[in-house]
C-alpha cells in the first residue's frame, strides 16, 4: 500500500462512507424510536433545521471528521501535536513493507480539498 491509497482508504471509510451514514440516520431515525439518550437529542434537533440548515449541518460534521484526522496524520507523520506527542512513529504497510507516514497529513488534506 501506498501512502496515497492508505489517505485515499482513510478519506473514504472515516470521511464519505461515516458522512453518508450520519446522513442516512438522521433523515430515516424517528426521534421516539431511539433508545439513547444522545440519539434523541440529536434527532429531536435535525428535525426542526430545514433543509439549507441540515446540509450545513453535514457539511460542518465532515469538516470536523477532516480536522480530526488530518490532526491525527500531524502527529503520525510528526508534524504536529504538541511536545506530548512528539515521538518517532513509523507506520508501515506489512504487505510491501512501505512506509507510509511521513506526508499522510499533506496528502490527506490534498484529496479532502479536492473532493
């Protein structure tokens, strides 16, 4: 694997494929079928947005996915993370031995700007 496919995998499964999912249960959940408390909540709240307001909403829950991770491959590629986090990692793929870390943030937020 390759350090942009492992961005490209990372960007589909923890960004679209987590964007998609919130999506789906906030538009198809009843507020009185949940069973958690958050959940509730969430739901009782989504409902009373229009339209305009949810999509911000969606857009907003996938720009703080993207910080997130982004914020993540800082600190894997050291970069980033303050002098508590400051340590040599080394993420390697075992199938080809290829080091991955290094620029994941770079390229990270390279496709996540592009797409």
């Amino acid at each position: 694997m390759t350090p942009e496919a492992f961005v490209a995998a990372l960007r589909a499964a923890v960004i679209e494929e987590n964007v998609d999912t919130y999506r789906e249960l906030l538009a198809s959940t009843s507020p009185e079928t949940a069973t958690d408390a958050y959940w509730r909540r969430a739901l009782a709240f989504y409902r009373v947005l229009d339209e305009d307001q949810r999509a911000v909403l969606l857009d907003i829950m996938r720009q703080v996915a993207i910080d997130t991770v982004s914020n993540v491959l800082g600190i894997l590629d050291g970069v980033s993370g303050g002098a508590a986090t400051r340590e040599d990692f080394v993420l390697v793929s075992a199938s080809d031995e290829c080091r991955l870390n290094g620029s994941l943030q770079d390229l990270f937020l390279e496709v996540t700007q592009a797409g």
